[in-house]
C-alpha cells in the first residue's frame, strides 16, 4: 500500500481536518497479513531565512537517524528539493 499525503496547512490551522480527510481516504488496513515496511520517504521545509543554517537538511537527518534506529532494514532517502 503506497499513502501520499499532500497536506497545505497555515499557520494556526488544525491538523483535524487532514486527519479526518486522511481516515475517509484510506481503506483500513488489514492487520492480520502485516507486511514488511519497504520505504520511507519525506521531505523536509524550511522558510528562506534558514537556508544559511542549513535547517531542513539538519531535521531530515534527524528524522533519519531516528527511524533507522527502529526501523534499520528500511531504505530511508533523503533528497535536496
């Protein structure tokens, strides 16, 4: 099963609405045939401003590490946007 998720949120925005539009989107999942997770993939924003500290390449390293700390047989991808 492959989820895109395409969010446009604003500043003060509820995460409500994406969750609710999310569980009507999604067929359940069937959890007594769980397969392997094969693949992560995400992106990381940062505002212009923090381009110079290299904010959104420092989180998505983060992310990485921490997913492959409980996930380690996963291919995780980090990519420059």
């Amino acid at each position: 099963m492959e989820i895109t998720i395409d969010p446009i949120i604003h500043h003060g925005t509820s995460f409500g609405p994406l969750l609710e539009k999310i569980k009507t989107a999604v067929a359940p999942y069937d959890l007594v045939r769980q397969g392997n997770l094969l693949r992560i993939e995400g992106v990381s924003h940062a505002s212009s401003g923090l381009k110079k500290a290299s904010v959104a390449e420092r989180q998505a390293h983060a992310a990485k590490v921490q997913l492959l700390k409980h996930y380690p047989d996963t291919e995780i991808s980090i990519k420059k946007e």
